[in-house]
C-alpha cells in the first residue's frame, strides 16, 4: 500500500494563487512557466500573490503541460484510510491495479475542504494517469482548470458539484429510508436520526432517505429528532445520552454512519439501554454480530463500490480519453441482528 500524507499543514495551492490574483489556474501556471499571451500587469499581479502566500510552484510549474507519457499510477482519495469502509475500497482498487502493475497513491480526506484540493494537486503533480475522488469542498469546479482534460476522474461514494465525471456511491437515500422503515415497522414512532456535517452529501442523502420514510408511514417530521454534526464516535455518545435524558425520548434511533453507530453502542450499553432502544446503523462495523443484542445495520458495499469505479477508470484510461459520466448506484443490504428488532 502507497500513502500520501497530508498530515503537515495544509500547502498553499494554486487555487489560493489564482484567487488572489483574481485570474485561472491556467494563468497562473502560464506565468510560472514563462509562457507569452499574459498581460504584463496580470503577470504582475500573479507573481505578487505568489510572494504574499510564499507558494512554491517548482514542484508544479510545469505539470499543466502534461504529455501523454504513462506513470502506471493513479489518485486515490478517500474519507479516511483508517476507516475500515475506505480501507475496503482501497483495497479493492488495488487489487485490480496491482494486475495492470499500476500503484495506487491514497491519501485520506477527512472531510476538509482544503486537503481535497491539496491532495488533487499532490496527485497531479506526480502526473498520475487518473483520479478516484471522494469530495468534501462545496464545489469540484476547480478540477476544470487544475486536472489536465486527458486525465480520467471517477468519484466514489459522494457526489460533485459543478463537474461532470463518473461516480459511484451506495443508495444513500434508499437505505435510509429501508433502515427507518424497519423501525417504523415494529411499532416505532419516536425516532432519532444522528448524521455528519449536512455539509457532506451522504449526510444529506440519507436524511433525505429518514424523511421520506416517516412520511411514507404518516408519521410527522415534528415528532422525530435530528442530530447533525457528530463527526466521530465520541459527539455521538454524548449525542445519545443527551437524547436519552428526557421526557419522551425516542425509542428507536437510525445511525448516519459507522463511527456514529460506535458512539451510539457505546451509550446505549453504559445507560443499560441496549434491549430497550432499537438501533439501526447505516453501514456494517467490526463484531457486529457479537455484541449482545446483535447489532442491525443499512451494509454497504464498499469492495464493490472500489471495483465499479476502478473498472471505470480503467475503461477510459484503456480508450486514452474521457468516457461519457455515467452514474453507478450500488445497492445496500439490510441485516437484522436483534438491535433494530426491538419493540417501543
């Protein structure tokens, strides 16, 4: 496995260059590298925003002129290489890379906006011949300018915005709606919903799924509660001991994501509430199946989720330019343990 580290402060990028200067990325890199056609007074600009952010564009400056010279490598940028869902991914791509004798340079996301940009510009700076992209930055509309047209670029697991490209992701707002279902099913109708920063497009989706449902069952949005920004385990245990210390509490809850569900287990058990609260988890975690009850979940796909979009990228590798977008929705799977099987 090939990592790249954005552990450092984030780099100034080209971006914030062009933005301060208040010109494309294109015209900066045509300064950079002393192309003719730029005004002399934008060239001076350019140069005065590199000196005011200290950028160092030696390791870019020629990049955007890109040939058509393989380096048998491509871009991987996921949520977290930690996490055991990105990890699965990773290493399903990398199994069909490793029999094209291709590396694969990951780099891990953490839904911030600034190390989306920087990582891309980590990739295309080491002319990799293709990108995998989870986003998080209100816009992909930058990687017009900064990626060179040849190159393919495949998302996963979150759409992009302002970019047209393939992607792949699970169906965010069908599992929602197959887990809230579930709970409505047995009888439920206080029910808690805890996501991520609605900020992040899986966290909007699968609201978007929660919603749905309730409304499917006649049941208002008004009676259910919604917890947003738990970005790890720990907000989500404080999140559910809080939900649990008042009058009408809910009595089932739907879990956003798999380090919300941890959180969420943890406080159910140290309230002694884990055979009276039901729990559904959207996507499937570690010993799932040995806690006591048995842990229900919304289970991803996320071997298969590597594979389509590796096989994408590939494919238009293979033709030498971009395919058409397409979009692929990989479907989900309900497994009930016994935690969302639990009655009001």
């Amino acid at each position: 496995m090939t990592s790249l580290s954005t552990n450092r402060p984030p780099r100034v990028t080209i971006r914030e260059v062009a933005h301060r200067a208040g010109v494309g990325i294109k015209t900066v890199s045509r300064v950079v590298n002393n192309e003719p056609n730029v005004a002399p007074a934008t060239a001076a600009r350019v140069r005065a925003a590199i000196d005011e952010l200290k950028w160092e564009p030696d390791a870019h400056a020629s990049n955007l002129r890109r040939t058509t010279t393989r380096t048998k490598s491509v871009g991987l940028l996921l949520g977290s290489v930690a996490n055991p869902f990105s990890a699965t991914i990773h290493r399903a791509i990398e199994d069909i890379a490793i029999h094209r004798d291709v590396a694969v340079f990951a780099s891990s996301l953490d839904d911030e906006p600034e190390r989306e940009i920087a990582a891309v510009e980590a990739f295309v700076r080491r002319k990799v011949d293709g990108l995998i992209l989870t986003c998080a930055a209100h816009s992909q509309a930058y990687l017009t300018e900064l990626v060179p047209p040849e190159m393919p670029v495949v998302f996963i697991d979150r759409e992009p915005a302002d970019f047209a490209a393939d992607t792949v992701h699970s169906d965010n707002v069908g599992g929602a709606e197959l887990a809230t279902r579930h709970l409505l099913g047995f009888g439920h109708r206080r029910l808690a919903l805890l996501i991520d920063r609605r900020e992040i497009w899986t966290a909007r989706e699968r609201e978007r799924g929660f919603l749905a449902a309730l409304a499917e069952f006649g049941v208002s949005a008004d009676t259910a509660t919604i917890v947003a920004d738990l970005s790890d385990q720990d907000a989500a245990e404080r999140a559910v001991t809080t939900l649990l210390s008042v009058p009408d509490a809910p009595t089932a809850i739907v879990s956003g994501q798999n380090l919300i569900t941890v959180g969420a287990v943890h406080a159910l058990r140290r309230l002694g509430r884990h055979h009276d609260v039901a729990l559904v988890g959207f996507d499937d975690v570690e010993l799932a199946d040995l806690l006591e009850p048995g842990l229900t979940v919304v289970a991803q796909r996320p071997q298969e989720m590597g594979r389509v979009a590796a096989d994408r990228l590939f494919a238009s590798l293979d033709t030498g330019h971009r395919l058409p977008p397409a979009a692929k929705v990989i479907p989900v799977d309900l497994i009930p343990r016994g935690s969302g099987e639990i009655r009001p």
